[in-house]
C-alpha cells in the first residue's frame, strides 16, 4: 500500500500544470444601407435683364433672388426673369457636401464669341429632415460695352452633393 500511496503522490507532484491553448467569442455583425444621396435641379439660374455699360460691371444675385449691380445697371421696370437656381436634394437626414464650379461661361447666342463669365457661387440650404431645398447665387462679370443679346450654356453648370 505504501508503494501505491507514493506511486500517487509523486503522480500528483510530477503533473504539469497545462495553459489553456486558445479561446473564443462571439461577434455579431452589422450593416446599415442608406438611400444614396439624390439632387433634382428645380429652376435654373437667371440672373434677368441687365444693361451694358461703357465700363465693365458685375450683378450680384444671391441665393435668396435679390440682385446688386456694380458697374452696369438693372431695370427694376423691366427685370426680366430672375431667378437663383433651385434644387432639391434627398439625403435620408444624412450630413452631405456641396461642391460648385469656380467658374462658368455664358455665350450670346447669336455671336458664341461674346461671352459672359459667372463665378463665386454661394449656396443656401432651406434645411429639411431627410431632404434639403438648395438655392445658388452668383457673380455675372460683364465686359465694358458688352454686346446686346441672349447668353446661355445648355451643357449647364455641375451642382454636386456628396455624403460626409
């Protein structure tokens, strides 16, 4: 008895002691798919009637339709159609950017070679909750003696809105 009692005491000192080799979790996954973000051009920018003058001259229109002349002159009797572009942007109560050009040329129509030149775009939201109304302003530069006639580009200016 003896031999086996110390047959299983030196079992239990000569044991080793074995570190656990490996675990595991586990872990749920998530996905969350959002509608993308949308823009609809509601009314395009039209900065109306303005009348040429001997020196260049800049009009103003902000995003909120009222006009500034510097330089040239506008008719309050006879305004013409103006307008800051609209548009309607869809964006699931998302946070977005809004990116502009720098700057856009306009061409008489009867005589490409006469241009008009609008830059410095300014934008204001009319903040919604998952879609946003954009109203767009800008600078229309005209040269001294500008030639009398209508300017437009149908190839249109690029208004693009992007996620955050």
């Amino acid at each position: 008895m003896n031999k086996v009692l110390c047959l299983f005491i030196f079992l239990l000192i000569s044991t080793q002691t074995f570190a656990q080799a490996s675990a595991s979790a586990t872990v749920e996954s998530r996905a969350t798919v959002i509608d993308p973000i949308k823009i609809d051009k509601t009314v395009d920018l039209d900065f109306g009637n303005v009348i040429s003058a001997y020196n260049p001259g800049t009009v103003i229109l902000t995003p909120e339709g009222s006009r500034v002349a510097y330089g040239v002159q506008i008719s309050s009797s006879f305004p013409g159609t103006v307008n800051p572009a609209q548009a309607v942007v869809t964006h699931g109560n998302n946070n977005y950017s809004i990116t502009l050009p720098e700057s856009f040329i306009l061409f008489n129509s009867e005589n490409p070679d006469q241009q008009l030149i609008i830059d410095q775009f300014t934008v204001a939201p009319e903040e919604g909750v998952i879609s946003d109304i954009i109203k767009i302003g800008a600078r229309l530069n005209l040269e001294a003696n500008q030639s009398a006639g209508f300017y437009t580009n149908s190839s249109g200016f690029n208004v693009t809105v992007s996620y955050n």
